[in-house]
C-alpha cells in the first residue's frame, strides 16, 4: 500500500512539475479570485464585486510597481508573478473597498509587502513572508488610523472553502507541502477547539465540540493561510522535521491568538513568528548563493555535468536537491528557476556539480524556455543557487542496509551520498541497481566504481570492462518481480528510489517488503 500511494503521488508531481510553483500560486490565486467575484455577485461572501476590482487593482499596480523599482535599483531581473502572487493572497487577507483612505491603506499595505522582499532579507532571499509583513504593518498603524482599514481575513468563509481545499491541495502537491500544513490544520484547530471550549465555559454556555469544529474548519482562514502562505518555500527550512516545528508553532499561535496591547498574534503575525523560527532553523542556508560555472562536461552521449564555484558560504546533506535560477527573457509556463539534486559531495566545496539529461534530435520534444538559457550560460558565467532542500538523506544509523535504485539521471544523488560515504571513510552496506537505455548512458561510472559497492547494472546491452563488483542483469526486467529476483534480502534494507514516476510504480510491489521508503522522483525541466 505505500508502495502504491508512493507512487501515485509522484505520477501527480510529474503533471504538476509541468508548470512552476510559481506560476501554479498565480494561476490557482486567479481562478479563487474569479470564484470570489462571481459568488459577490449574489451576496455571499463580505465584499462586493467592485470592491474586489477595485482592491485587486490598487493591490496588482502598488505591487508590481514597487517591484519594478527595486529590481531596477539592484539589477535583478523583474518577476511579475511574484508580484501578482503576492497581490493576490493580499486581496483575500485585507478588507477589500472603494473608500479612497481605506484603499490608501491597501496601496501601504502592498508597498511594505513588496519592500520587505528587499529589506527584510538575508543574503538574497526574503525572511517573511511579504504578504504577512504588509498585512501585519497596516493593522498595527491602524490602530492609531483606523481609516486605513486592517486585515480580516474574509476568505475564511464556507462559501470558499470548497474552492480553498481544490486549489490549495494543487499549490502543496505541486510544493510538497501536504504533510506539513496537515500538521499545520491540525494543530491549528484542534487549539481553536480547546480555545473556543474554554470562552464557552467560562461564559457558562453549552458547547458542541464536534459542530464547533466543523465550523472552525470552514469558516476561519485556516485553510488559505496553509495552502497559500505557510507552504512558501522560501521562507520554510530545509528539512521535514525542522518544517513539522514550524507548522506547528504556527499553528499553535493561530489557533489561540495572544493579545499585545490593541492587537492579537492573529493569522499573519503567527505566520511571522514561524517563518522567523524558520530562519533560525537554516540561518546557513536560507540564502542566495552567486555561482561561476567553471566547466561543462559531457558524462553521456545524453547527460552533462556543471560544475561551479561557489562564492558564499553553502551547506548541505548529501542527497539533498537545489534550486538554479537562470534568469531569461520570455521564460516559459515553468518559469526560470529548476531543481536539481547535487552531485559533488559537501567535502568539494567550494566546487559545486549538478548534472542533467539533454537530448536533441528530430522527434524529441522542444526544449524548455529553461533549458536553453542554461545551455547558453558558458563558464565563468554567473548564477545563483536560490536554496538547498530535501530528506532524500541517508539514515544516521551506519549500520542500516541501504538500497539504491536509480534510472538514468536518477543517479546523480546517490553519487554525492556515495562519494561522500568514501571520503568519510563511511563503510556501509550499500547495493545499487542501476538502469539505463543502454552501457554508453551510465553516468559516472569512475565515482560508482570507487565506492567498492556491488552495482546491479539493468542495459540493453552488456557493459564492457566491468568491475568484479559489479553484475549485468541480463534478460532480467526491472519490475517488482526482478527486483526481488536480484535484490533477495530487500526486507532488511533501507529502500531508496531516485527515477521517473513510472519506474516507482513498476517497482511498488517489491518496495514494499522494503524497512522503509524514500523517494526522489523528478518531472524533468
């Protein structure tokens, strides 16, 4: 069974990684917007359609103004859906209006958002989330304003809730954030529950747990603030457990709001304090790191390897994945900013390798917008690794046995854990099954081979010159069934899986019999 769900879930990551996080955010932002505007129509939810087109307006040209300018002043390129996306989760946290000093206070609100990705920043990359600074800054002056207006948070609303859950469910799929802002919902009311309990016996009135908690759940901002602001990468540590802790202070904070004065640690300043728990959690690698690429170097006939030097300070685990940004002009539905799982092992640094799958040629699909800029970019270019993600690590145990499988570029994580676990003098018990077209696409076959591991090769045709350690599984089909045909003992391994999702759910039987599964599946770029 988790075999299975394992890989349905990264067949729904693979159609979904079609487009970028971001644009998804915008595009899923758009279509709430839409809903919310059509459902005004009849009076069902607070604001009316003109002050939604009024708010939406003010919020989308104070925005992106503000963002031209900065990028402009420090020579980065312009992200309009950045600037739309934050716009967007402002228009369902502020109390949309046609009044112009309240919509002055909207055009604040947005100005400060949009700053604070520059201002309130660490080493390229913005600490809060934008949204919560602007909405968090306007209720706070508006306590000696009080014409400005102020968060409300009039999406929490059964009327959006439905809409909430499909649209945001697409934004976590797509972030890999469901695990974490479950925790988040979870923690959340469940407090708002015992919160809420607590005002009712202290006012000696009945209470109806069960009714209160459906309530709660459809009618706060719960849903939204999970879906669209808590699940920012950005501003979310690096590792699951360090992403667990900060849903659920979050949570905590939301669900039983602290009194400062005229104000409450409400939604947005909950949210403040988790992504400034965050920061404390990866004050190292919540950064933007400048990279010159110092070679290109062609593995396979089809894989090529970058390496870089790094010019900050960059930690990371081996196994773990970055994101490159390669700004370029008219980028492409999946925007300019892609994942790759790190090749070198942390002892290279400065020196920092990724590796990637090009193929050209009549009947190949075209080239993303992505791919081209990359290829342009020749060394001593300049990039940026935007962050360092990922739990696709080794178990901290050196005793436990470890499987790895990897299908073609797959690979490239296991040679970091790998080269790492030799330079370390790590000795663990480690077999790898590796597939490819065929002998000439085995990637980083010196790496492989001084790891002194058993390889199970899986080609059309026999490699040459194979190690002693290593076994051609010839005539032998890497499905469940010959998987545990070469791999007998799997019940006592560690099972990780770095491929395509179809390789995942080929092989979900088999992984199942595995101590536990780890996945690494890719969508391509």
């Amino acid at each position: 069974m988790i075999g299975s769900l394992t890989a349905l879930w990264n067949r729904v990551f693979a159609v979904l990684g079609r487009l970028s996080m971001y644009r998804l955010a915008f595009l899923c932002l758009v279509a709430l917007a839409g809903i919310a505007l059509l459902v005004s129509f009849g009076g069902l939810v607070a604001p009316t359609w003109f002050e939604l087109l009024a708010t939406a307006a003010v919020l989308a040209g104070v925005c992106a103004a503000t963002d031209a300018v900065a990028q402009s002043i420090l020579k980065l390129p312009w992200r309009i859906e950045s600037s739309l996306i934050t716009a967007g989760i402002l228009l369902f946290v502020l109390r949309p209006t046609v009044d112009l000093v309240a919509l002055l206070g909207i055009a604040l609100a947005g100005f400060v958002a949009s700053v604070s990705k520059y201002v309130l920043a660490w080493r390229g990359r913005h600490i809060f989330n934008p949204a919560a600074v602007g909405a968090a800054v306007l209720t706070i002056i508006s306590v000696w304003v009080p014409a400005l207006g102020a968060s409300s948070w009039w999406v929490g609303t059964p009327v959006l809730a439905a809409p909430v859950v499909v649209l945001g469910a697409l934004v976590l799929l797509r972030t890999e954030k469901v695990r974490v802002v479950t925790v988040f919902l979870v923690v959340a009311v469940a407090v708002a529950v015992l919160r809420t309990s607590a005002q009712y016996q202290a006012a000696g009135l009945t209470f109806d747990a069960w009714t209160m908690f459906w309530q709660i759940l459809w009618a706060s901002p719960f849903l939204f603030l999970g879906a669209f602001m808590l699940s920012e990468p950005l501003t979310m540590p690096p590792r699951r457990w360090q992403q667990f802790t900060v849903a659920g202070v979050v949570g905590v904070l939301a669900g039983w709001p602290i009194a400062i004065g005229e104000v409450t640690l409400g939604q947005e300043r909950a949210l403040l304090v988790g992504n400034a728990v965050a920061f404390v959690f990866a004050f190292s690698l919540r950064s933007a790191v400048k990279l010159t690429l110092v070679s290109r170097t062609e593995l396979t006939p089809t894989v090529k390897q970058l390496t870089f030097r790094t010019h900050d300070r960059l930690a990371f685990l081996p196994g773990q994945y970055l994101e490159l940004d390669v700004p370029h002009r008219h980028p492409d539905a999946r925007g300019t900013r892609r994942e790759f799982s790190i090749a070198s092992a942390p002892e290279d640094l400065p020196e920092l390798s990724v590796a990637f799958r090009e193929v050209a040629g009549p009947g190949v699909k075209p080239q993303s917008s992505y791919k081209k800029a990359l290829a342009e970019v020749q060394p001593g270019g300049a990039l940026a690794v935007t962050g360092v993600w990922g739990d696709f690590v080794m178990p901290k145990r050196g005793a436990a046995p470890i499987l790895m499988v990897a299908a073609g570029i797959g690979i490239t994580p296991f040679v970091s854990q790998l080269r790492h676990q030799r330079l370390a003098g790590d000795d663990r018990d480690v077999v790898l099954v590796y597939v490819a077209s065929d002998a000439s696409e085995l990637a980083f076959r010196a790496e492989l081979e001084a790891s002194g591991i058993p390889v199970i090769i899986f080609t059309r045709d026999r490699p040459a010159d194979l190690p002693r350690h290593w076994i051609w599984a010839r005539g032998v089909r890497l499905d469940a069934e010959g998987l545990l045909k070469v791999v007998p003992d799997i019940s006592s391994r560690h099972a990780y899986i770095s491929g395509p999702p179809g390789l995942l759910a080929e092989l979900a039987p088999a992984l199942e019999r595995a101590r536990s599964i780890a996945t690494d599946a890719f969508s391509g770029y």
